[in-house]
C-alpha cells in the first residue's frame, strides 16, 4: 500500500514535468513567423459578394480580380444593391480599388411580373430544374430587361441547359431567351 501513495505522486511529477517542456517548446516556436494562410482573394471577392443580403435569383454578380483591382459587372433589379456590392469590397484588405461597372435592371411592373413567371416556371415543384432552385442565391439567375430575359449560372448537364430556354420561353410575355448557363 505504501508503494502506490509513492507512485501516484511521482507520476504526477512526471506529467507535469513532460507537459512543462512541451509548453515551452510551443512558445519557442511562437517567436517563429508563422506561415500565412490566407484564402486567395478572388475567393474572398466570391464570398462577400454571396454574403449580400439582397442578392437574389434575379440578379448576377460577376468580377475579375487583376492584382489588388476588382472590376465588377452584372445586372442587380436595386440600385442599393451595386453600391452595398462596392462597399463590401472596399473593406476587404488587400482590395485598393473596385470598378464598378454593374448595370441596374430598369424598373418596370411588366419585368416584375414575368420575374415572378419565370421563376414559378423554373422552381416549381413539377419542375424537372426545381432542385436548382435550393439554396439562399439558385444557381440559374433570371435576369429581364424589357421583356427579354437572360439566363446565367451553372447546370449540371447540356440538356438541363436546353430546358430551361424552353421553360422560360413559355412564359406570357417574354420577347427573348438569351441562355448564358453553363453546363
């Protein structure tokens, strides 16, 4: 019995002693520069411009990063909507300066309408394209200018692509189909 009251302690001791040296080690190596891992700064561009609150399925951001200048382009339906995308860019810290070259959609109750067609048309649940439809920003954006109406973003094959031209296309007042997805 008075063996173990001896090696309960010394144990301890033993423990304490290892996880003071590995302690210190680390704070050796803190002195040490620290790689930086940093995400690349179009994917950081991607995310703020995601993170938008107003930016819907009838909207299209797009941008191109040259150096530390992002150049911005699309179509947004809210003039608020170009000047939130700017400003969040801005703050990004390797950002020095953003162009900003997006369109406002015109405001229009006949674009609004066929908005609202086009996207029951596309997401509805007897659609065979509805599961694009998921998520906070669908990946086919729907953007009407005038009657006429651009598809952009990214399907998973060719014949979802050719669909939803035909889809669209039988939406009541629509002048054109311009389908930019990608596939």
């Amino acid at each position: 019995m008075k063996r173990f009251r001896f090696v309960a302690p010394a144990t301890m001791l033993a423990i304490t002693i290892l996880f003071g040296q590995h302690a210190s080690a680390n704070r050796l190596s803190a002195n040490q520069p620290i790689p930086q891992n940093r995400p690349d700064l179009g994917e950081q561009v991607r995310h703020e411009l995601v993170m938008l609150p107003w930016y819907s399925v009838f909207d299209n951001l797009e941008y191109a990063v040259d150096g530390d200048v992002v150049t911005l382009t699309g179509h947004v339906t809210q003039p608020t909507l170009k000047r939130d995308a700017e400003a969040a860019l801005k703050r990004i810290e390797r950002v020095s300066k953003v162009v900003n070259n997006i369109e406002v959609l015109p405001l229009s109750s006949a674009d609004n309408w066929i908005r609202r067609a086009a996207y029951r048309t596309l997401y509805n649940a007897n659609s065979p394209l509805a599961r694009y439809g998921a998520g906070a920003v669908p990946q086919i954006h729907i953007l009407v200018k005038n009657g006429n109406i651009t598809l952009s973003g990214v399907v998973e094959r060719e014949s979802h692509k050719t669909l939803a031209t035909l889809l669209i296309q039988s939406v009541p007042g629509v002048f054109t189909v311009t389908n930019l997805l990608q596939s």
